[in-house]
C-alpha cells in the first residue's frame, strides 16, 4: 500500500482519510482485517504512533473494531449520532474546517436571536461582553465568558438545539487564544476587533435586525478562522520562509 501524505495536515489525520476512503469504497469490506501495524507502519512510511492513533480514531467512530490476537476489522454499516473524533478537535486544521460548520449554524441561530430575544437576554449579553474583555486584560483567556456568550444567543433564538449543538462543539471549536498566541501587539489588536465584534452583534440582536446579526455572526467566526489559518500557515511554512 503506498500512501502519500499532503502537507499541513497530522500523520494521523492522512492515514484516518485514506483507511475510510477505503473502508467507504468497499476496498475494504465489512469483516476484513486491515492491514497490520507492521504493514501500515511499512506501507505509509509514519510511525507505529501514528498508526495507533488512526486505528483509535476509526475505532471510536465505530469503522474499526479490534480483536485481541487476530488484529484489526472492519464493522458492519451502522447508523451512528453526528460524532466529532478528540483527534479531530486536536487537529487544528479539522478545527479550521469545523469551524465552517458552525459558521453554517451560528448564521442561523443569531438570525432568529434577533427575532425572539427578550430585553433580559440583551442585558445579559452586554454584561458577558464586559466580562469577556475582563478576563481577557486579567489572565489573557476570555474563553468561557465568550463561550457564555454564543450560548446565550443560542437560548434567545429560542431553540434548545442550537445550545445542544453548541455545547457538543464548543471545547473544539473555540482556538484558545494561548494555542494562537502571537505578538502582544498583535493580541491586543485581536482582542479589540473580538470586542467590537461581540458589540456590533449584540446591538444588531437588540435592533431586532436579523440580517445584521446573521453578517455580524459570520464576520466574526470569518476573523476566527482566518486566524487559525493564518497560524498553521505560518506554523508550516518552511524554516526559510517562516
């Protein structure tokens, strides 16, 4: 099996794309064993980690099933919950690529905020704003207010599934300002947009505007994940050109 890997993406995250592709295109075949470490570890030129670490990846989202002394196999199809890997929350480029997904969501979700919110909720929302840029000049991590914050607006759009659907995500999906840490000019200059931000979002929902609030959402997750890609851009760049 010869495998090649594509830059910026974890060893890991390569070998777990191509042992589903071709789990999905029937190469391998419900009840087959794959391939053996040895041969993985041979075959796709990563380490035994890396390989273990794929194996646990597709066992946890039920594509693999090991055996004790006869290896590993592939299970039969079955119908499974939504299901994000700890890997995959790991891997900051699947962030960057989940991050699109809760994009998708957040649009939605702020724009029926706008709708249904209650004055209490908009008093709520402007004190979590205040928290967040606290914490943030305190101990450098607004992180929890802001996550407060998201699932607020969740509650005011008045559909518990947005604030289940953010609960799951919420850990992976929110780059702590620590991993993306760049130069303390340039948090300070993150910082104030992420506030003025917050702001512009909050005032839209309390406008009742939901077309603002739904562009206020998606520019503010866009300067998130612009940022996590600019960081792994910057992270894989060749030593010559960092």
């Amino acid at each position: 099996m010869e495998l090649k890997m594509r830059p910026k993406r974890s060893l890991a995250s390569e070998l777990v794309d191509h042992l589903r592709g071709q789990i999905e295109s029937g190469a391998l075949a419900p009840g087959d064993r794959i391939p053996t470490e040895r041969e993985l570890v041979e075959g796709s030129g990563v380490s035994r980690t890396v390989v273990r670490e794929a194996i646990a990846r597709l066992t946890a989202e039920g594509l693999l099933e090991p055996r004790q002394g006869s290896g590993v196999f592939v299970t039969e199809p079955r119908t499974t919950a939504f299901h994000v890997s700890q890997g995959e929350f790991d891997d900051l480029v699947e962030v960057s690529r989940l991050l699109e997904l809760r994009l998708a969501v957040e649009i939605e979700m702020a724009g029926l905020a706008a709708r249904r919110r209650s004055e209490a909720d908009i008093a709520e929302m402007r004190v979590l704003i205040q928290r967040i840029a606290l914490d943030s000049a305190a101990t450098g991590d607004g992180s929890a207010a802001d996550e407060a914050l998201h699932g607020l607006i969740a509650q005011a759009s008045g559909n518990r599934y947005f604030g289940r659907f953010l609960e799951f995500l919420e850990m992976g999906l929110v780059p702590r300002r620590g991993l993306l840490r760049q130069s303390a000019e340039d948090d300070g200059a993150y910082l104030a947009k992420v506030h003025d931000e917050h702001v512009e979002l909050v005032e839209a929902i309390a406008r009742r505007d939901v077309d603002g609030a739904r562009e206020a959402v998606r520019r503010h997750l866009e300067h998130v994940r612009a940022r996590l890609e600019d960081f792994l851009a910057h992270r894989d760049a060749p030593a010559d050109q960092a």
